[in-house]
C-alpha cells in the first residue's frame, strides 16, 4: 500500500530555501494559487516518478479546474506570514 506524500500548511514564517528544498527533497518550484496562497512541490516531482499527492492536486485543481496537472511528492503550502516575495 502506498502512502499519501506528506502536505504540510505552514502561516507563521517564511520558509528557507534550504528548509523548503530539504522538505520537498530537492529542487523546488512556486506554483502560486489565485487566493495567493502558494504551494511548493519538486521541480522534477513526476520525472522522479513520486506518488501523487491529492491533498495538492486537489488545491491545485480546485484553482485551476480538473484535469489541470497533478502534484508529485511532497508538498508545502503557505499563507500569510509564510508567503514568499
């Protein structure tokens, strides 16, 4: 049995890019929602053929329709405090 890739929501402070790519594990990208919440995930995610995370694919999907793309891996989310510039 596979097990859910880890979504983390983080509001209080901005991450490091060493906090964000240690947790992702690797390279990160920025996908920024339209409420400007902002979800970071690996850059390379389904090239490294990681599990699907529902938790922010439904996000991502719920901003941008279904069927949109899918996130892979790891997932941090932040809001507030935590948004980066």
């Amino acid at each position: 049995m596979k097990t859910e890739p880890e979504t983390i929501f983080i509001e209080d402070k901005k991450p490091t890019l060493e906090e964000m790519q240690e947790f992702v594990g690797g390279y990160i990208e920025v996908v920024t929602l339209p409420d400007y919440r902002q979800i970071v995930i690996n850059e390379e995610g389904k090239l490294l053929n990681l599990p699907i995370n529902m938790i922010a694919t439904n996000l991502f999907e719920k901003a941008f329709g279904i069927g949109a793309d899918v996130i892979c891996g790891k997932a941090m989310v932040l809001d507030k405090k935590a948004l980066l510039d």
